[in-house]
C-alpha cells in the first residue's frame, strides 16, 4: 500500500500537475481537505479520482481561483488491507 501527495502543484492549464491529486495503490476511502493559512477550508472530496484544482469553491460559489501560496492538507485514508492512514502537511500551488 503506498500514497503519493505531491508538495506542489501549479494550476495554469499546461497538462502537467494542474491539480493537487493523492495517487496509491490500495486506497479503499479516502477524505482529503485543504485549508488555507488562516483556516478557512477551501477544497474537500472523498473521491479518489477528484484532486483540488486551485479554486476557492467554498467561500466563492463561482470557484474563483485561489491566490498563490502554501496551504495545509489534511488527508485519510484507509487502505484495502485495512490500515489508517492519516497524514498532515503543506502543499504549495504555484501559478
């Protein structure tokens, strides 16, 4: 069972890492949130397959794009084999 979480994405359209997205093998659920620096949750999905594309959907029904910056993740997992997995770090979006 392995997880991949990038540390970095950079949302312009160029086909090459235009979203925040968990890759692995094994991942049976999973929840992934992002916040920015003050708190406020700015992206979450349960579906594996769905990864943050840089907008403010939350605070911004029009999914205005989110500035430039570092901003925290939150994710869990639980694997096929039945293990937890529960990681926390920053991600950079670089436009």
């Amino acid at each position: 069972c392995n997880i991949f979480i990038p540390s970095a994405f950079s949302p312009n359209n160029d086909g090459e890492n235009d979203a925040f997205e968990i890759k692995g093998d094994g991942i049976s659920l999973l929840t992934l949130k992002i916040y920015d620096r003050w708190g406020h949750l700015m992206f979450e999905t349960n579906d594996i397959n769905k990864g943050w594309d840089g907008s403010d959907s939350y605070r911004n029904k029009n999914g205005e794009i989110a500035n430039e910056g570092v901003y925290v993740y939150i994710l869990n997992a639980e694997m096929m084999n039945g293990q937890i997995i529960n990681k926390k770090g920053n991600i950079s979006l670089i436009r």
